[in-house]
C-alpha cells in the first residue's frame, strides 16, 4: 500500500510514519509537510501538488482549514483519502460529503477502534435505559485546540441515534436544574493526557460508566492505517470505523 502522508511534520504524522517499520505492505512515497524532518531525506514534499507520483491513498494528520485542498488534490487524481484530523467546520464537513460523491473518504473523529467500541457500548446502555441521565467528561493535554473534543461529540451523536429527542449541551454553569432529555458533555484540559473519555449513565439506582483512556498516540496511527487499508478497494462515498467494524462483525 503506497501512502501520501499530509502533514508528516506534525506529532501524528511522525507517529504513522513510523508504521512503516513494524506494518507490512505498508510503505510512505510522499510525506507532505512545511516541517521538515532532514532536508537530506527524499520523499519530502512542502506542497501536496508537487507529488504527481504513484500512491494508493492519501492519510491526513495537519489541520482542519487544509481538508479543501487535499479533497481537490483526491478528486483530481481519483485517489481514496483518510481525514484523520478533527475540528472541521461546518462548511467543511460539507466539503468532505460533497467528495465522498466521486472518491472514497473516511472521515472519523477519533481514528481509535477502541473509542469505536465504546461508542456501540455506549448507544446499547441509553438504549436499554432510556429514561436515564447521560453524562460525557473528556480530557486531553492543555494544548488542544478544540472543545469539546470531536471524539465526546462523536459519542454524543451515536448515543442521540438511540434517543432522537436528546439536547446535547456542552458545559455547565449557572443556575438551573440538568433536563432530563440532556447529554452534557464536560471538557477537562490539562497536563499532558494523550485522551481519555468516559460516558456515565445513571438512573439514579445504578450507574453504568463505560471508559477509554489512550496511552499512546501510535493508536491513532495505528487506526488510520487500518483505515487507508480498508478504504483502497472501496467505492466512492463516506466511511467511517463504525462501516470498519460492521465488515469485520460481518466477515
């Protein structure tokens, strides 16, 4: 499988690059980044549009504002992309669907197949409890730019597929009792946590708290490469771990 990695500057994309050691099949032709490792190594590219190269898939770890001009770059060289950054804006995640119409994206925004589980634990517990209080806690390094994380949203989001009339609300402060059809997301940021998020569902006699805490960024690397090798032999359209995991349930 040959990889263009975007964004190979950056922590993440240090992390997949290092895959190419330990993953068979498994191999980088391009690394695209403004951020240079050594300007002795080949391979290194500071513009997407300068690789005109042969590549399988495209994986991005930079920044959300970039997804417009690596989709372009997709499209034009019809080629399967892994969007593994978060953060995107509405006007961006319209991009993404808009391409997922003539190349295949996968777009998840947290790229853990562990947080993936979770996320279908989580759905089963609000469903087999519908009348009770559900509550999302993330934390992650004080770096993070963005809050609540994409990963509690994700997770959000899933839990509202069981329960159509829940309000997501994020924070809480003031006065003012919880509603009953909330799901609150809190975010914590501190220190150096590479992530970890706990859903609580409580009906005021039991409590169920299902829990994932990530030790390593490599897990994400990990799970983007899963991805791209999943995402080669697709058609056109929107993939995301959930679509991964119904294919392994399913194999």
């Amino acid at each position: 499988m040959k990889v263009i990695l975007f964004g190979a500057g950056g922590a993440m994309g240090k992390k997949v690059a290092a895959l190419q050691a330990t993953r068979q099949n498994f191999e980088i032709v391009a690394s695209v980044s403004q951020e240079f490792i050594s300007d002795e190594e080949k391979k290194q590219y500071a513009c997407l549009d300068e690789y005109t190269g042969q590549a399988d898939v495209l994986i991005d770890f930079s920044f959300h504002t970039a997804v417009e001009q690596i989709l372009k770059y997709c499209i034009r060289r019809s080629l399967p992309v892994v969007i593994a950054t978060t953060g995107h804006t509405e006007e961006e995640k319209e991009l993404i669907r808009r391409a997922s119409s003539t190349i295949p994206v996968f777009y998840s925004a947290n790229m853990s197949v562990g947080v993936a589980v979770i996320c279908r634990l989580a759905k089963q517990a609000a469903a087999a409890f519908p009348e009770a209080d559900v509550e999302i806690v993330e934390t992650h390094h004080h770096r993070k730019m963005d809050a609540p994380s994409g990963t509690a949203l994700m997770l959000a989001e899933g839990i509202r597929e069981v329960r159509p009339d829940s309000v997501i609300t994020t924070g809480r402060s003031g006065q003012g009792k919880r509603e009953a059809n909330e799901i609150g997301i809190q975010s914590v940021r501190l220190g150096n946590v590479v992530g970890i998020h706990e859903v609580m569902i409580s009906t005021g006699n039991e409590t169920i708290t299902i829990r994932h805490e990530a030790s390593d960024r490599a897990l994400f690397a990990d799970g983007a490469a899963v991805a791209a090798e999943y995402l080669i032999c697709k058609s056109a359209g929107l993939y995301n771990m959930n679509d991964y995991m119904n294919q392994e349930e399913e194999a």
